[in-house]
C-alpha cells in the first residue's frame, strides 16, 4: 500500500511538472513566431517602402472585362489608347478622358495576340507564334488587312512589338526561345519594304553589372517602348514584374523592379509624346487596368 502511495505521489509530482514544462515551451514557442512574424514582416515592408519610393502610379483606369486578357497598348495621335487581347483578333480603342472603350476594329479571328505597334495611320499586330498581321489606314472606313509570316514559332513566345518609323521597321524580342544564336538577348528588326526578319540583332542587350547579368539571362519581356525624348527602350516583365531601361548601345543602365502588389501582371507598355508612361494590368490578381506611371 506504501509503494502504490509513493507511485501516485511520483505520478501527480511528474504531472504536476509536466503541464508547466509544456506550459512554458508553449510561451516559448508563441515568443519565437510572433518575433519571426515580426521580422518578416519588417523586411517585408522595408521592401515594399524601396520599392513605391523609386515607382508612383499618378492615375488609373479600370478597364472593361472584354479586356481581362489585356496585352500591348500604344498611344495613338488623338490620345486614346489603342489595345489588344490575347484572345481575339480585335483593337480596341479606350479613352481615357471619358474612360470608355470608344471604338474597335477586327482584323482575323481568335488568337494569341500579344503586341501592339503603331506606323503611322497604320497598326500592326504580333501573334505569340511570330506572324504580323497589318491593318493599313486602320482608322479609316475600309482598312485593309494583311498577314505576315516569319521564321518563328510558339517556342519563341513573342509578346512584343515595337514601331522603329526611322528605319521602316519593327522591333520585337522573344520571351522565351532566341530565334538566332547571336549569345544574349536581342532586339530583332523586321523590314516593312522587304518584309524580312533580320537576323542579325538590331541591339544585343548587354550588362556590366553582376546582378543586371542575373536578370538579363532571366528577362521574360511581355512588352517593349522606346523613350519618346531619350530614345531609351524599356522593357518589361510580366511576371516578378520589372522594367529594364535599355541605352542605344544596347547596354542596360537601370532596373526597376515594380510593386506586385500594383503591377500585378503588367503586360503592355507605352509612351505618349511628352514621356507620360502607361502600363497596361491584367486581370489576374484584381481588375483589368491602364497605370499612368511615374519612375523616379
């Protein structure tokens, strides 16, 4: 009877003990992860702050939903802004002083269309497989469409286009696959007297900077523009969003890594004559969306 005593006073002692061990691992461990949430946190935000002090979004537009899927955007003379779907074969043109969609034109049927540049009274079109379609006198009452075949492929995955007025030409980049073993990333010129893709690259993209070469071998671009004023060509990615600010010589003097939690899926860039830079979002993560961009 002695010894059952004896166990039971052990067994309460050890009980008694054990709660209180578990007691303080548990305060223990609540202290830990509220200090990690809280570290995390910080940084997070440190980063956030870097971010939206080099990037300020001056005024938005939300954008119908027939643009969920919104790709290239361009300026156009009249200061709408034209834009492109990756879905059908449709320019829309939205207004930004009534923020409405004012206008359209089909040009073929449904299709992965990604890029948008502007020639004069003319448009011209890329699909993600390469082909270029043309809508000359685009605004008038009977534009006529043409269809261009070049040597690329959906391997490529071209999203971007870019209207070079000097030399008659456009420029494009591939997100995915170099059409041309040339050793780096290159802007490529297709010629609108010859309708030719040159293989030779019009620039190939260089850095000097370690962290610049990083990103270069990684640049998936979903659009390109050219600086109205400097001449610069930006470039941007749709995903883990950032802008590349190209020099003439094809070296890149800056990169912008943009705010997610704005740029959600930046799929089209564009300058209006005075520099004003545009953004086009897709849908995914919020509401289809026109950014007027500041960088600073």
């Amino acid at each position: 009877m002695g010894l059952k005593m004896e166990l039971n006073k052990t067994r309460k002692y050890m009980n008694k003990h054990m709660n209180k061990i578990v007691a303080i691992l548990a305060v223990v461990v609540i202290v830990v992860s509220f200090l990690f949430y809280h570290f995390y946190k910080t940084r997070i935000e440190k980063k956030r702050i870097a971010l939206d002090s080099t990037q300020e979004v001056i005024e938005s537009w939300e954008l119908p939903s027939i643009l969920d899927e919104i790709s290239g955007i361009v300026w156009l003379k009249d200061g709408r802004i034209a834009c492109i779907q990756d879905e059908v074969g449709i320019v829309f043109f939205y207004n930004l002083e009534t923020k409405k969609l004012d206008g359209q034109v089909k040009f073929a049927g449904d299709g992965d269309y990604e890029g948008l540049a502007l020639m004069g009274e003319n448009m011209y079109v890329v699909r993600s497989d390469g082909e270029i379609f043309e809508l000359l006198d685009f605004l008038g009452e009977e534009p006529v469409f043409n269809q261009y075949e070049l040597p690329l492929s959906e391997k490529n995955n071209i999203e971007t286009l870019l209207a070079d007025q000097e030399n008659n030409r456009l420029l494009l980049m591939a997100k995915d696959h170099e059409p041309f073993d040339n050793g780096g990333r290159g802007i490529y010129g297709y010629n609108l007297d010859t309708k030719t893709l040159q293989e030779k690259p019009v620039l190939l993209i260089t850095a000097t900077d370690a962290d610049l070469q990083k990103t270069l071998k990684k640049i998936r671009p979903s659009d390109i523009a050219i600086h109205p004023k400097t001449k610069e060509i930006y470039v941007l990615q749709g995903t883990k969003p950032r802008i590349l600010i190209v020099n003439s010589n094809g070296s890149v003097k800056k990169e912008y890594p943009l705010n997610n939690k704005v740029f959600y899926q930046p799929e089209g860039i564009t300058f209006s004559p005075d520099g004003t830079l545009y953004i086009s979002n897709e849908a995914t993560g919020g509401v289809p969306s026109i950014l007027k961009v500041e960088l600073k």
